[in-house]
C-alpha cells in the first residue's frame, strides 16, 4: 500500500501503469467519478497479492465459493462492490490483500433516519457496530423515538453486525437535575433497546457530561449494571469536557475529536491514552471537509477544486490538505480556503490508534472516502463479531 502525489500532466492511465495496478481498481479505491484527478491530489495505490478478472456469468456468491472467502472480505477488499449489483465484465476484483501490519482494530458505523440502503452495503463489511440514531431524551426526561429503524436493524441482523440504538440528549443535561433516581429513565432506555431488535445503547450527552460531570459517570455506572444484566452493550460519546471514567464505566466509548493537524492530533490522542483505557475506545473518522465555516463533502470539496482549475496542496507539518476558493454571490467573490483530510493524514491517524492502543474507528453519517475504507481493510486486521 502506498500514496501517490498527481504530479502536473499525470492522469489515471499513466498513474495505473506506473505502479502495475487497473484502473478501474484505481478509479473505485479512490472515488473518482469522472475519470480526472487533481494536480496536487493523493491517491492511494493498493497492489493485492490475488485479484480476479470479471467475467460473463461470474456473481458475488460464485466467486466466493471458487476462492474459498466469505462475502463480508470480498465486500470489505473491494468498496465500490455492491453485494446486489450485477457484476461488469472486466472489473478487476481484489481476492487477497497484503497482511494487515497494524492489529486488530474495531469499527463502528453510523445510521440516520435519510441514511441511504446504498451508504449502509457500503460500510457494513467494515464494522462490528452500527449505531442508529433514532431517539432522544426530551425536555421531559422521556425517550421518544424520532422514526422507525426496523429495516436497519433488521438489515444488521441479516449482515451479522450488532445494531445500537443511538440516544442523543435534547434536554440539555437536565435528564440529570432531578431529585428521583434514574431508574425510570434508563428502564426507558432498556425497552426502547430491547423492542427495536438493538443489542444495545450509543449515547451522546455532552452537556450532561460537562454540567454534571460526577451525576454522569454515576448514571452510566447504574445503567451499565442495567445493562449487563439484559446482556447489552453500551457505548457513550466522549467529548472534550466529558470525565475519562464515562469511558471506563461503559462497555466502550466514541472520541469525537475536531479536524486538527498531526502534531494536535497526536497531543490529544496521547492525553486521552494516558489517562484513560484507551483499548475500549472507538475514534472518530473525519470524512468531510471544511468551506470557511460550513462542511462539505470531501467529494464536493475536489470537484470545486477541479471546476476552479486550482491544485491541491499539503502543509508537510499538519498534514493537512489545502486549496483556495473563491465563491460568488451576485458577482462579488469571497476567497476562501477549503481544507481537507488527505489519503496521508488519514493513515498517520490511523498509525495512532494503533499505536497508542484505541479499540478502532468510528465512521460518521456522511460518505466515507472509499481510500479510508480500503485502507482501513488494508492495515487491520478487524473483529468480527457475528449474532447469535
């Protein structure tokens, strides 16, 4: 696995062809929708140690048969794959990829009520969890549930992933300003858990963390011996005001961390390490970029810089990458800089938690890059939890 700079006057054909790799395989691991790249952008290069040519009649179970692999690593080696699609005749399929360097790693992905069918095959042979954020702790302290997930969990019961109904607090930490105990509200949490099909809770409460630091953590220890006894799983957000223990209570934690450069990013991931248990903690993947204040999609975010004629620069010290905008509004141009997780920043990430001992990533609920899928397919090994 390698990352390669488009120099100027590079195109798709002549990149393939330097590293002996096809260029549909470039083109898919890479997202590239219109067969041009960047000057400036970085690619990621993956040269398998098997792959297979596409023929008439070949199907998804068909070849995972003849090479003896199951469906969720067939999936997982190519993203572009869609386990319902027909197969094109000559597509080149990776089989077998290089042996994973850095360990075993966890995933978690994430559900919203407009996630397409497409964004979920998409995601579901990389993670273990899938967190579905459908309910919310009202203003009154109830659990109401924002729609009906039941074609997603049923379709993680149907993939063997482990569906966790994700819970975000609407009441501003208030859920813990009450003078009762919190059996009422996590008995809520418990049945609207149990009744969706869910194997457990991902919990997002940041100012209840930041308000109450000492009532949290008790409130997470209480649901946690809840929980075990139902035999299910919990997970809470960690942000920057959260306590440590919150982690260390619950089964598992999510660190949601800003876009920061590597230096930053590695401080961060080292405090947190040192002072709590990293092993049960999941990172947070960035997968967007940012336009001034506002976030767009990565994929978005090249085709202005295509569109603009502009290149792609990297700041050797962050790691970040980089190119400048102008948008206009009724003819008056705003330069701005558009700032982006690159295919090297996305790895140096990914070497942290391997090294400082993260459980693995968290997958937020806009699209993923396919180089950060195929990357991380490339350098872990992955757990592979099943239902019973």
């Amino acid at each position: 696995m390698l990352i390669h700079t488009v120099s100027e006057g590079e195109g798709i054909f002549s990149i393939a062809a330097k590293y002996a790799v096809p260029v549909t395989k470039l083109i898919e691991d890479n997202d590239i929708t219109d067969g041009h790249t960047v000057t400036g952008e970085e690619l990621l290069v993956l040269r398998p140690t098997k792959t297979k040519t596409i023929q008439g009649g070949d199907t998804v179970d068909g070849i995972c048969r003849r090479y003896g692999i199951r469906k969720s690593a067939l999936l997982a080696s190519n993203p572009a794959l869609r386990g319902n699609e027909r197969l094109r005749t000559g597509r080149v399929l990776t089989i077998k990829q290089d042996s994973p360097v850095l360990g075993a790693a966890t995933a978690m992905g994430t559900a919203e009520w407009h996630t397409p069918v497409s964004f979920l095959t998409r995601i579901l042979p990389y993670v273990t969890y899938l967190r579905i954020n459908a309910a919310q702790i009202s203003e009154d302290k109830a659990i109401k549930l924002e729609y009906n997930p039941e074609r997603t969990v049923s379709l993680c019961h149907s993939e063997g992933k482990l569906p966790l109904l994700g819970i975000s607090d609407k009441s501003g930490g208030a859920f813990l300003d009450t003078g009762e105990g919190f059996d009422q509200i996590i008995n809520a949490m418990t049945d609207a858990a149990r009744s969706l099909g869910c194997k457990g809770i991902c919990l997002s409460a940041k100012e209840a963390a930041e308000i109450y630091p000492d009532r949290f953590c008790e409130f997470i220890m209480q649901m946690r011996k809840k929980f075990i006894g139902c035999d299910l799983i919990l997970f809470t957000d960690i942000f920057e005001g959260t306590p440590n223990e919150a982690s260390e209570l619950s089964d598992g934690g999510v660190l949601i961390l800003p876009f920061v450069g590597k230096s930053e990013l590695y401080r961060r991931l080292s405090d947190f390490s040192a002072n709590a248990e990293s092993s049960k903690v999941l990172v947070s993947l960035i997968t967007e970029a940012n336009m001034g204040e506002a976030r767009i999609s990565l994929t978005e975010a090249k085709e202005l810089c295509r569109k603009s004629g502009g290149r792609i620069s990297r700041d050797e010290d962050s790691l970040i990458s980089y190119f400048d905008y102008t948008k206009y509004r009724g003819g008056v141009g705003e330069r701005m800089r558009i700032t982006l997780p690159s295919p090297t920043y996305t790895k140096a990430k990914l070497e942290m938690i391997s090294e400082l001992g993260f459980m693995g990533i968290s997958i937020g609920k806009d699209i993923v890059p396919a180089y950060a899928l195929s990357m991380f397919n490339a350098l872990f090994s992955r757990a592979d939890y099943t239902l019973p």
